[in-house]
C-alpha cells in the first residue's frame, strides 16, 4: 500500500513540475516582443499583444489605422472605449503586432488535444497563451 501512496505522489510531483515548467515558458513568450520580421501596412488586420497587468499573454485582433516612427496606430475589433461608443484606438509598437495566424478548416471535435500541449484560447475578446493542464472525460 505504501509504494502505491509513493508512486501516486511522484506522479503529482511531475504533473506539478510540468505545469510550473510551462508556465514560465509560457510567462516568457507573452513578455517578448516580436521580432519584427515584416512591417505592415494601412489597413492590415493583424493581432496586437497587451502588456497590461492582468492581459498579458493575450492577443487582440486588430487593423491598423496610420504608420507614425517606430508605432502603429491600430483599431480593435472587440474592445470598445470606456463610454462604448466606438472600437477602442490606441498607439503600438512595431514589436507588438504579429501577423492572423491562417484560418484553420478543421473543427474542434476533430483535434485531439493531449495533456501538455500548448495552445492559443479565445476568451475575453482576445486570443490567450496556455496549455492543457488536465483533460475531463472524452
């Protein structure tokens, strides 16, 4: 009985172990910026990271406005001002835009997603970094 009590909690110190791991990947990917690879123009729908406290690790969706020195001036398609009377406009720099990723055709009863993986979530009007922590039923 004692070695089953011992196997159980080795194997929650590895889940443990693995979730802080990803964590903190995923903790230094949302603090990064991007290599700006490509610069892009008036008109381009894009996604744009948020540094502020408590969105960061997210992307919102986006079209740019105006190019000024070094910043963007961009448009959100999902956040609005305080008083809601329009979609939220804002100043960003070249590092914190990324391309939309492509479309994909599949559904999602079709993926088979796996303890661990890391992937993107919409929630909150914006796209967040995470990874499976555990898995309920099928």
């Amino acid at each position: 009985m004692a070695l089953t009590n011992v196997s159980v909690n080795n194997s929650e110190q590895r889940h443990q172990s693995k979730i802080e791991k990803l964590s903190k990947e995923i903790d230094s990917i949302a603090m990064k910026t991007q290599q700006i690879a490509k610069l892009f123009q008036k008109d381009d729908e894009v996604e744009v990271a948020s540094h502020t406290i408590g969105f960061i690790g997210s992307y919102y969706e986006v079209t740019i406005v105006s190019i000024e020195a070094y910043h963007y001036k961009i448009k959100y398609k999902t956040l609005l001002t305080d008083d809601k009377s329009a979609p939220l406009e804002e100043l960003v720099t070249l590092g914190e835009v990324r391309p939309v990723p492509p479309h994909q055709l599949e559904t999602m009863s079709g993926n088979k997603f796996r303890l661990y993986d890391k992937v993107d979530v919409f929630s909150n009007d914006g796209w967040w970094f995470g990874f499976i922590s555990g898995i309920i039923g099928e």
